[in-house]
C-alpha cells in the first residue's frame, strides 16, 4: 500500500505540464537517437546530458530516461524497415520483422513490435515498482564487503554471460577499471597513472569514453559497410494497428515468457541484447510455428522486442536501488546522477522519494507516450533513415564533438573522443566487448572503494567476501559466473564423446 | 566479408592485429602495474597503500593480454579473415582524417566555424553535393548548434576569431 501512495504521489510530480514536454521532447529525440547510425542509447544520453544540468534532478532523470526508451522504441524501425539494427537489441527483431516487410507488412510488424515493446516495458515497471522499494531496503543492511561482492557479481556474469573469448572481456574490463584509476587518489590524495601530464589530473571521463567508443566507432564502422539505405514504406494507419492488436493476445504465451527473461537478464548485468536473442531463440523452440520463424512471423518479432524492453527496463533496478547500473546506458543514467549530486543506491529510497518516484511514475507515462509517438510518426523517423550518408556522418561527428566538449568544457577531451573512436572500432572488430569496459570505467571508483573498505575492516584477509551467508552466497555466484565458460566447456567437452552417436 | 580474392589482394589480417593489440594491452597492464607499484601496493600503517588495487587490475590486464596473445599466436598461421580490406580501410579513412583536421579546426577556429567548414566540404567531396546544398547543409547545422548552445543553453563551446569579432 505504502508503494501505491507513493506511487501517486510520483505521478502528481510527473504529471506537471512542463514535465510531460519533456517527456514527449525525450521521447522524439530518443527515436531520432535510435533510428541514426552511430547514435544509440548510451552515447545519445551522454551528449544531451550536460543539456540536462540546469533542470531539476527529477526533470532531468525523466527527460533523459525518455530518451532512453525512446531509443529502444527506434532500434526497431530501422531493424523492420531497413534490415539494420539500429541498436544491437533489435538484431533478432530483423530476423522475422524484415521479411514481414519484405511481404508488405511493415505496418503489421511494426504496430507488432512496438505494443509488445510497450507491453515488456509496463510489465518490468510494475516489477520495478514493487520489488525496487525492497531491493532498497534489503540493501541498506549492506556493508563495504556486500557491496564489493555485488561489483564482483556485475562484472563475472559479463564474462558468464558473454559469448566471446573471456579473456578478452576481461581485459576490455580490467582496461576500463585501469582508466577509471587515473587521476588523484581520493583517499591518499597521491596522483595515480597521471605520468606527469596535467590533463590526465582529473582522469578519464566515462562520458567521453562512451561517445567516443560508441559514437565515433560506430560511424567508422557504418562507414566501412559503405551504408546504402534501401527500405520499405511504412503504412500504419489506424485500421492496421487495431488489427495487429487483435492478432496480438495469440500470442500471450509467448509475450509472458518474452517478459520474465527480459526483466531477469535485465537485473543481471546481461542487458537487452542477449535477452532479445535468447527470447527469439526460446520463442523458436517453443511455438508451434517455430519452423516458420524467419520467414516473417509476427511471434518472432513479438519475442525479442518485448524482452529487449522489459530488460532495458529493468536493468534501471539496480542502477537506482544498488547505484550498480546493469548496461552502458544505464551508467550513463548513473552518472548523471551523480552529476546532479544524488548518490545513487538504497538511501536514495528514503533520502529523495520524489525523485524516485517522479521517475517510476515517469518510466509508465513515458512508456505510454513513447508508443503513440512512434505509432504516430513512423513515417517522419524512416524519413530521417533516407538522408544520405554522407550528410549523417559529418554532422554526428560535429554532435559527437560537442558532447565530449560539454562534458568539462575541455578540448582534450575532445582529441579523447577521436582516440575512443579508434579504439572502439579496432575492439568491435577484434571482438572486445565495449560494454564492461564502460561499467568499470563507470564503477571503478566505487568498486575500488569498496575494497579497500572491506580490505581496512577485515586487515588485508580476503576471507572477509565469505564471511556471511549473504557475502558469501554472492561472491560464490561471482566465482561460478566467471568460470563459467570453463565449465561450460568442460562438460561439453565430456558430453561429445559419450557413447551413442549423434547428440539429442 | 572475406572471400577468397580479399585476402589474396591483401589489406591487414585479422590475427596480425588481434596479436599486436594484445601485446599493446599487455604493454599497458605492465604499465599500470608498475606505476602502482611506484606508489606502494602493499599496506601502510593506515591501511591498504594507494597502489593497492590498481596493482592487482593490471596484473591480470597483463595475463589476460598474454592469454590473448599466446591464442593469436597459434592462429596465426591459419586464420586467414582480413581486418579491413583496402577498400574498406579507404572508406574508413574518407571520414576518420576529415574528422580529425575538424578537430584540430576547433582548436584553433572555434566549433562553428570548423563544423560549418567541414560538414560542407564533406559534402561536396564524398557526397559530391553541388556548392550550394553542401554550404547550405553546413551553415544550417552550425547556425542551429550556436543558437542552442550559446543562446539558449548557454552553455559556452569553443569559439575562434569569427565569434570574437561579432562579439561573443
């Protein structure tokens, strides 16, 4: 009941005229945002944020988060109309929702994915809703030690979850909390990695790690690709849409299922992108059409984009509730509260209820806004996909470049973004994950804190990560995340040569 | 991506590379691990020294590197997929160089008057725009980016003669 109180209460803050402006403001720029190459989630919210720094905290997190959904929404114009995920979430969205286009269903496909979008995301809010508030408080009993186990837990399910070599997504991580050192010390006040050059006093920005990485990279990527847009029309009207809902309870299986895996690798740092492929995947098996899948069915389009939403949603829950965020987008969010001067985690429940839950309110409205304007404007957004390349590429570049400046009004950062760009290129294409580099980066002051608290209580004895049932239970999963690959392949190792011929 | 005539035509291999940047993420392991141990990695009479954690991120950014570097080694002689294609590292080029002159313009030009500059001249030469659309284009950005940055947001960008001689 104290839940639904506040609730209200959120909503009357959300619900101000000025702050429903921004919600609409958000939702269109975050489309944008998505439906642009080179432009995603992550460094779309990094740039407009210094915009967000003369609102109010609570104004802010609803405009940002907006954009945030909005970009989600956007990934699957492009994967529908053009064949090319604007986002990496809406990869498995191409694979039935492209050839429904192909087949002059675009209207069908899209109204398909963005209810079920707009359905995944309601379902991880009501989730947020309810289990945040206890999530909070079961968390306030943490300790330096909880807290270590829990950035422990983020980082080892990268490596549990991932698909590519683990080394490598260690050493992308271990490079992020490398640059996250550098600069003076808090604690010591010693300079730390600086190697005598003032500029890297205050350290490396995760702002312009993110724009750099995933904005200049991806534009150097799309480039390579030599980009021709070649798409469909896109004809939704409201007779279209009102059939595809009447098609879309079928499908109630499959959108429950979609749901419970999105909000699950939400909460876990896993993220949006394998949660669409494993619920596609699932669907596949599942349906009674799975063989069809591919060949254009609605069901495979439901799949991966309601889980895609429910688990950028829910990956919000432990950026607020544990300040720990659980995608790159996410970090960005989290740092932007930092920027505001709010502490992200449990205190936050108790310290700051409008800000809270102004944006639980937020994340139902802006939800609900985001699916009438991208059912309404569908045609504006792909006409934006039709602007030829070479007019794109210049003018993110000059986005790009703004945002890096804005972050401290600093040109070296700037000259940051152009060496990111390089770096995230060469590592998408060597195969190093990009995402736990920024989550170190993003966490590794606090993560390091952490330990050297938990280090001070215990006087250097590591023991101290198994000393109760809760730390322990939780360094344990953190271990077994990270040797997961390990013993993945060790018991796929001892299953192929097991007597019997083919495997199941 | 890599058929059989790429690789014969050349461009970089894909294991060249992803061993040369092992080694340079081994490099830089080393460097972190020697640095905080410059700064003392151990513990002081107050708790653990500033070096402490560091320390430990790059000994394993260095075996994570050698790992990787050892793995690449093996394949060396078989893994014949090619990074870029010359072809492709020509398209990659076309906007990594433009973009880098821009910046070092911002620097010495301001952003408006390096962005309007260099979304026009990208125009006309990759885009082959005429003279007109592309000056258009680029004018129109920067003139949309100074309104909302200087005057509405206020939030100062780097500026150059031109603003300094309109008086901002």
């Amino acid at each position: 009941m104290e839940e639904l109180n506040a609730l209200f209460h959120g909503f009357a803050v959300a619900l101000t005229p000025y702050n429903l402006v921004l919600m609409f403001i958000g939702i269109t720029l975050g489309v944008i945002i998505g439906v642009l190459p080179g432009l995603g989630g992550a460094n779309g919210v990094a740039i407009l944020l210094p915009l967000t720094f003369t609102m109010s905290p609570t104004s802010a997190i609803i405009m940002l988060s907006c954009i945030y959904w909005g970009a989600l929404f956007g990934g699957a114009i492009t994967s529908i109309l053009f064949n090319i995920p604007g986002e990496p979430w809406s990869v498995a969205t191409t694979f039935d929702g492209y050839p429904m286009a192909q087949q002059g269903r675009a209207g069908e496909a899209l109204t398909g994915a963005f209810t079920s979008s707009f359905v995944g995301a309601l379902v991880a809010v009501l989730m947020f809703t309810f289990l945040a508030p206890l999530v909070a408080k079961f968390a306030l009993q943490f300790g330096p030690p909880e807290f270590f186990s829990v950035y422990l837990l983020t980082f080892c399910s990268f490596v549990g979850t991932g698909k590519g070599n683990p080394f490598k997504i260690v050493a992308a991580m271990m490079l992020g909390f490398a640059m996250a050192a550098v600069g003076i010390d808090i604690v010591t006040g010693q300079l730390r990695l600086t190697f005598e050059f003032t500029e890297l006093l205050s350290g490396f920005h995760f702002l312009v790690a993110v724009i750099g990485l995933f904005g200049i990279g991806e534009i150097l990527l799309s480039m390579e690709e030599g980009l021709s847009f070649t798409g469909h029309s896109a004809k939704i009207n409201p007779k279209i849409v009102l059939e595809t809902w009447k098609k879309l309870p079928r499908y109630w299986a499959t959108s429950i299922r979609s749901c419970i895996i999105g909000c699950w690798m939400g909460i876990i740092p896993g993220g949006a992108t394998p949660a669409s492929f494993m619920s596609y995947g699932v669907a596949r098996k599942v349906s009674k059409d799975g063989a069809k899948f591919g060949t254009g069915q609605l069901e495979g389009v439901i799949a991966p984009e309601t889980a895609a939403h429910a688990a950028g949603t829910s990956a919000l829950l432990p950026m607020i509730t544990l300040g720990i965020p659980g995608s790159p987008t996410a970090a960005v969010l989290l740092g932007g509260l930092l920027i505001w001067g709010l502490q992200p985690g449990p205190l936050l429940f108790v310290e700051q209820k409008d800000f809270v839950w102004g944006l639980i309110a937020s994340m139902y409205l802006g939800n609900i806004a985001g699916l009438i304007v991208v059912l309404t404007m569908v045609p504006l957004f792909a006409a934006i996909l039709r602007v030829p390349f070479p007019i794109i590429a210049p003018v993110i570049v000059v986005i790009c470049a703004i945002g890096a400046f804005t972050v401290k009004n600093n040109m070296f950062d700037v000259w940051l973004m152009m060496v990111f760009g390089v770096v995230g290129y060469a590592f998408k294409k060597l195969d190093y994950p990009l995402a736990p580099m920024v989550l170190a980066l993003v966490l590794g002051d606090s993560a390091e804190s952490s330990f050297r608290q938990s280090m001070l209580i215990s006087q250097g004895d590591m023991t101290v990560f198994f000393s109760n049932w809760l730390v322990g239970s939780l360094t344990g999963l953190a271990l077994f995340a990270l040797f997961w690959p390990l013993l993945s392949a060790l018991i796929a190792r001892l299953r192929t040569p097991a007597p019997g011929g083919a495997p199941g | 991506m890599s058929q059989d005539h790429d690789s014969g035509r050349g461009g970089t291999r894909t294991i060249v590379l992803d061993v040369a940047v092992a080694a340079i993420i081994f490099a830089l392991g080393a460097l972190v691990a020697w640095d905080s141990h410059r700064l003392g990695s151990g513990w002081s009479t107050d708790g653990p020294q500033t070096g402490y954690f560091p320390f430990y991120i790059g000994l394993i950014t260095c075996i994570c590197g050698a790992v990787v570097f050892v793995q690449g080694l093996l394949k060396l002689g078989t893994d014949k997929s090619v990074f870029v294609t010359h072809e492709q590292l020509k398209q990659v080029l076309v906007i990594l160089v433009p973009s880098t002159i821009y910046v070092l313009g911002v620097q010495f030009i301001g952003i408006y008057v390096a962005s309007a500059i260099f979304i026009g001249l990208f125009m006309r030469i990759a885009g082959h725009y005429t003279w007109l659309r592309s000056a258009a284009v680029g004018l129109g950005v920067s003139i949309c980016t100074f309104v909302m940055f200087e005057i509405w947001f206020k939030i100062p960008l780097p500026k150059g003669p031109l603003e300094n001689l309109l008086g901002y």
